[in-house]
C-alpha cells in the first residue's frame, strides 16, 4: 500500500464570499471568530479592524491542533454512519490584506510565513468590491491585526505601498475542502483510532478496518473513493489469509463490484483478479530487492509465484524462471502476465504443490544444473520461497533431495525462505526454526532480513543460505560442525530495528556474490 499506505488531497473550488463589519466590542482572538459566525453571516459589506485596538501576537499552534480547531468540520456530523455531504457546510472568517492585483506575485513571496497555508484553499482571491484589486489570504493563527506582521513584512508591505489595514472575509467551507483524516475524525467516536490510509490496488482501495470502525464503514469506503483520484472502489478484508490459495474473503464497501485491475510494480504490469489471488502492494521494496541480488544467466524456482513479481522481473533481467503456484487463478494470472510483459519464452510455468513443484520440476532442474559439468558454469541457482505462514516447513523437502555426487560449494542453491515471528528476537528465532526442519544450525551461514512489521509484535522475515551438501545430497557422511561450506557474506546493514531488535540488525541481508571456498 510503498506499498505504499497516502493521505487525500482536496477538490479546488470557488468559495461563496460573506462580508461584514465588526465592532470595537467585539475580540478578534480567532476562536472568537469562529463563535460570531452567525452574526457576521447576517452583516454587510467589508470591515475593517480598528487600529487602535492591538493584541500581542498569538503563541504559533502546531498545523494539526491548528486545523482541528478552525478547519475542521462542524460538530453535527459526529456518529454519522451514512454519508451526508451537505451536513459538512461550513463558515469561517479569515483575514486578508487589499492588494493591487499587479504587485500580488511580488507580494506573496515575502508572506510566506504569514500567508494561509492551509490546502485546497486559494491564498489569493478577487476582491468583490474593486476588480482591480484582489485579496491575500493570511494565516488566522498568526495576523490579527496590522501589529501580527513582522518588521520585515511591514517593510515589504511599506515598499509596495500596501496599506497593512486587515480586513475579514468569510469563507464556506463544504465537504471538498476538508481532508479524509478530518472528516473521519469529525464522524467517529471521539479518541477512536481513524483510517488515515490503505493500500492501492489498481483503482481498489484495499481497507484493514477496526472492529471500533465497522459501523462506519460505508461511509469510510465513500470517502476514500471522493478524495482519491482513480479509486473507484473500497474494500474491506473480513477474514485473515487461511486458505490455501492465500486469498481472503473481502467486502465491498463503496463503489464499483469490479475486482480486475492492473497494477504496475517496479515498472511491470500486472493484471488479475484482486478478489482470487494474492497481492500485496507493500512487498514491492522486497520483490526489487531479490532482484537486484540476481545476475543476468542464474536460474531461479519461484516455488510460490503468485500472479508473477518475482518470476517477471528475474525473466526480464534473462535468468531462467521456473514459476510455480497451486492456486488456478493465479497460475492463469502468471501466464497471462508473462506474455503481457513478453517473457512468457523465459518463464516455464506450473500448477503444482509446492512440494510436487520441489520433488518434481525443480530437482530435475537441479540434477541438471549441479551435476558433472556444473563446474564450467559460472550462473547461480536461487530459490524463493514467499509463503510465510508455511513456508518453513517445505524446506524439510530439501533433506537428501538429490543423488550422485555434490556439486561445488559455490554453485550449493541459495534459498530465500520468508516466515513471521512474534518472537522478542524474531531473527534468531526464524534461524532456529528453519535449522530446526533442516537439521542443522543455521546461526553461522544464514542471514536475516526484516521485510517489514504485518502487525504490533508481528515481523515478517526472510531467512538466506546455501542448502548445504550435507543436506541436500544423499549418502554424504559430512556434517554442518566439519564440512568446507563457508558462511555466506553479509552485506552493511541496510535496515536498522529498534532497540530491542538489534539481533536483526546484525544479520541483515546477504551480499549474493558467491564466495569463494576456504
């Protein structure tokens, strides 16, 4: 969802313009304004702040606590589960300066600071009263009078020959001009946690609502299709990834049924349907990665392909790709998406469990590839293993795979196994899980790499060695304490955890050049 997770634009558009005059009485503190809007609503014509009041410049709000005071939506909208785009209507009272429209490009880059900056609202306006002049927009937070200005403003403003008088304009504000995160927190219940972003799919917006958020939902679904540009339909997940074929039960929220889409990832397209296959935007880092540890002529077993993220970028990058996935809609997703970025002559695809794809088709391969003339090839083989939950457990089907004699340690298949933890130490904690299947240590040749946090005190890892020819090789006699494989060689840690996580950091992720022998 980065996979990326994004936060919402506005819609520009004119704003409906009220003026009036205030009184001498009355305070220009800005929460007061927002309290006289009924009065100001029913009052004529363009005021002016009188000089001879002065109030010493307001202490600077953060933008956020700022925007939840006098930007955000009114009050009436709170519990709203169905929504109401009308009930957003808004008024608020912002001062400007009067300005001749010819100076007001130059003007404007010495106001920055006292300027709005709030989005979605134009900072410069035409002035109801005099076309020749146009009015500036200011921040209500930091100018209440013509003594808010800094000295270097009023100097500026002197120069031009711009009266520093300030005048009020009030604004509508309606549902366009407030963001997704404003809406929502204005909608649920107060101190609720509140859906500030999901992961893109194509033109799906993929949602992980709360349990808190599901009252709510349709309306949540609304707002995220209005305020992103080319969603058109919001989803929610109602059930974890249990299955076998690694797609969930989802549920529309809002808009369109449709579930094809096309997506593009690390420059490749991809196309299938979100609704029967796995996908997930946030991995895109990690397929880039994998593949930029490959090498034009290796050979790569993707034994859980899904629609193609790794197999496509390794084919185009001419590896040789054997691709496998169980799940018939994303092997027909695979082979749909080979031919559509034309490597469908590099890729040999199956429809197999992972263990039949690694008994069958890829110890053939294998058989092939490290036998007696593996040692004039200089390519590498890797094999990518991205079933998480299970994962590990295939690799019990690497024990004793292969006959004949062992190849050469350089050319032992490198796995990249990935797996959660929950465990305080998650790297070691895979190692010894993985060791635990092979039976071996993996502590002293394997490396770590943190792929990203699923949840709180949930990592996802991926594990990379060398299956050692003890392992891998019938009739070998060697075990891991006395054979010649040496570790692999570990790259600078190019992901720091926290504090508490500083075993990760000290395995990170492989440098995948082959090492030479001892």
């Amino acid at each position: 969802m980065r996979n990326l997770w994004r936060q919402f634009g506005f819609s520009r558009i004119l704003f409906k313009v009220e003026t009036c005059r205030i009184s001498e009485s009355e305070s220009l503190a800005p929460l007061a304004w927002t309290s006289q809007i009924q009065k100001l609503s029913r009052a004529p014509g363009i005021f002016l702040l009188d000089q001879r009041r002065r109030f010493s410049t307001m202490t600077e709000i953060e933008t956020n606590q700022r925007d939840s005071e006098l930007f955000s939506p009114p009050s009436n909208v709170r519990g709203m589960t169905k929504l109401d785009r009308t009930a957003f209507k808004k008024t608020v009272t912002i001062p400007v300066l009067k300005v001749r429209k010819e100076i007001v490009n130059k003007l404007m880059r010495s106001l920055k600071r006292a300027a709005l900056q709030r989005p979605g609202i134009k900072r410069v306006i035409e002035d109801p009263e005099d076309e020749e002049s146009r009015l500036v927009m200011l921040d209500p937070y930091k100018i209440f009078t013509d003594g808010s200005f800094e000295r270097a403003e009023l100097g500026i403003l002197k120069q031009l020959n711009v009266s520093p008088q300030i005048h009020k304009y009030n604004l509508e504000l309606t549902y366009e001009n407030f963001k997704s995160e404003e809406i929502l927190r204005a909608v649920l219940p107060e101190g609720q946690d509140v859906t500030s972003g999901f992961s893109r799919v194509g033109h799906i917006a993929h949602l992980n609502l709360r349990d808190h958020q599901l009252p709510f939902k349709h309306l949540i679904g609304q707002v995220m299709i209005d305020k992103n540009p080319g969603i058109t339909s919001a989803v929610n997940k109602i059930n974890n990834i249990y299955n076998t074929y690694r797609n969930f039960q989802m549920e529309v929220l809002s808009g369109e049924e449709n579930m094809m889409t096309k997506v593009r990832e690390n420059g490749y397209t991809y196309e299938f349907d979100f609704s029967k296959v796995y996908w997930n935007p946030r991995l895109s880092t990690e397929h880039s990665r994998i593949t930029e540890l490959l090498k034009s002529g290796d050979v790569l077993f993707d034994v859980f392909a899904g629609v193609g993220p790794f197999a496509i970028p390794a084919a185009k990058k001419n590896c040789t790709v054997f691709a496998n996935d169980l799940n018939p809609e994303s092997h027909k997703w695979l082979l749909h998406n080979c031919k559509l970025n034309k490597v469908d002559q590099k890729v040999k695809v199956f429809n197999l469990d992972g263990k039949d794809f690694l008994q069958g088709p890829v110890r053939e391969e294998l058989m092939q590839q490290l036998g007696p003339l593996s040692k004039e090839r200089k390519h590498s083989v890797h094999i990518v293993m991205n079933l998480p939950a299970k994962a590990i457990e295939f690799l019990s089907v690497f024990k004793l795979l292969l006959d004949g004699p062992p190849c050469g340690i350089e050319l032992l298949p490198i796995v990249h196994c990935y797996s959660f933890s929950k465990d305080p130490n998650p790297a070691k904690d895979v190692q010894q899980r993985a060791g635990a299947v092979l039976g071996i240590s993996l502590e002293a040749c394997s490396s770590v790499h943190l792929v990203r946090n699923v949840a709180p005190n949930k990592e996802m890892l991926c594990i990379t060695f060398r299956i050692p020819a003890a392992v891998l090789y019938k009739n070998q006699t060697l075990t891991l304490e006395n054979q010649d494989d040496p570790p692999l060689k570990r790259q600078k840690t190019d992901k720091v955890f926290s504090e508490e996580k500083t075993q990760i950091a000290s395995v990170t992720s492989l440098e995948m050049s082959s090492p030479s022998p001892h």
